[in-house]
C-alpha cells in the first residue's frame, strides 16, 4: 500500500511557507540534538527529519552552529515576544506590582518556561559553545542578559522596601543566578522526573523565603501567583 501523507492545512502566503518550513526544521533540530548531542548531529540528518532538502537546511540557517543559535533564541520566547527578555509585558508588572512576591512569581514562572524549552538541547548548548564561535557568543550574551535582568528586578524588590534584613542586592542577585537557572531545572525536572508545576511552587517559595521581607508584603490582599500555572490559591482548593 502507498504511504498515506498527512493532510495540513496549505500555508497562505510565501511569508507563511517559508516560516513553516524554518518551524520544522528548528523542531527538527531540537529533536536531533536533544537525542544525539551536537557533534552527533549533521545537517542532512535534520533535513532528513525536516522533511526538506539539505540545501534548503543551509539556506536557511547556513551552518549547523547558526542553526543551534537560532534555536536558542526561539527557545528564549514565542513568535509575538521581542527577543530580549526585559522588552516583554511581564516584565513592566514585576518590575512595578505593589508586592514584590510577584515579582519573584513572574520571574518564576517565565524564567523556568524558558529553561523547560531549553533544557532538551542542554547538552548540545554547551557541546556547540565550545566549537562554534556564534553559539558560544548568542550563549553569552543570553547570559549576561540574564544576569542583568535579574538585577534589576532585585533593585526594584530594594526600592520598594521589600528585600529581606540585611541582604544586599548583590548577594540577592547572586541567590536568583544560582538557583534559577536551567542546570537547576535539568536536575529537578529532567532527571528526579519533578512536574514544572512542582518545580515552579518550590522555586518561588524558596526564593522568597530567601530574599522577601515577609512582615513588609502581609498587607497585600492578592495572591502574588494568581494567574500562573503554580497559582497556589488554585493548587490549595485542588488538595482540599
């Protein structure tokens, strides 16, 4: 019997083909890198899972550590997000909501929907750093965004009278970069097999434990993780 093809439904417009065609082939991708490493992983191989012809792969993305940073930044937000983090419409909210739990909250629970779409090509990340310029300078330059970005939203925790007796913002910048950060994902998560939601819930509560004033934010009368999926009024009436 013939192989029967899957129907989808046809792209509109050539704009639309070409970023169809840029979708599978960073799907791909990730599949490939996840399951082989970088250095396991040729071009032809994501063609092949693509789809596509390999001379479509390189026109595309040009070189196989291209690609990889590619998908980096795809991992790094959605199609309708700016692709630095601190341009995002979460970001005004932490940086300005009355009780800074929130802040932590947004922090949580978009820092570690970041690092569950990373997590998979973790390995491949740092296997590609370290042979490809243009992936170990995207790497980075992530990074230090990072490190930047989580400064400021403790300046603005400071500011607003909020951080815990005695801790300064450097060392409470320092707590958030160790503990919120994908390695620390990988091993809760991926290898102790936790759910994100889980995962998020423990991040946060040790995060404020660690740096939030508690006595200063008991006023606040809204849940600081309403919304989100670790929304603990939610997870309460579940248990309950």
């Amino acid at each position: 019997m013939g192989k029967v093809k899957t129907q989808h439904a046809e792209p509109r417009s050539r704009k639309e083909k070409a970023a169809a065609t840029r979708r599978r082939i960073i799907d791909a991708a990730t599949r490939l890198f996840s399951e082989n490493g970088y250095a396991g992983t040729t071009m032809q191989a994501i063609a092949d899972h693509a789809d596509v012809a390999v001379q479509t792969v390189y026109f595309v993305f040009h070189t196989k550590g291209e690609l990889l940073r590619q998908l980096l930044l795809d991992a790094g937000g959605r199609p309708d997000e700016p692709t630095e983090t601190m341009e995002r419409d979460w970001v005004d909210e932490a940086l300005t909501d009355p009780d800074s739990r929130r802040t932590i909250a947004l922090m949580v629970e978009h820092g570690n929907d970041i690092y569950s779409r990373i997590a998979p090509v973790w390995a491949a990340i740092g296997q590609g750093a370290s042979v490809e310029p243009e992936v170990a300078a995207q790497w980075d330059h992530i990074v230090e965004q990072r490190r930047l970005g989580i400064r400021r939203m403790v300046e603005s925790i400071a500011d607003r009278g909020h951080l815990r007796h005695g801790l300064t913002v450097d060392r409470a910048a320092d707590i958030i970069f160790g503990l919120q950060r994908p390695e620390t994902l990988t091993v809760f998560v991926v290898e102790r097999n936790w759910p994100l939601v889980e995962y998020k819930t423990w991040s946060y509560d040790t995060l404020c434990q660690q740096l939030i004033d508690t006595v200063a934010t008991d006023s606040s009368e809204s849940s600081p993780t309403r919304g989100l999926s670790f929304d603990q009024r939610r997870t309460r009436d579940t248990h309950n």
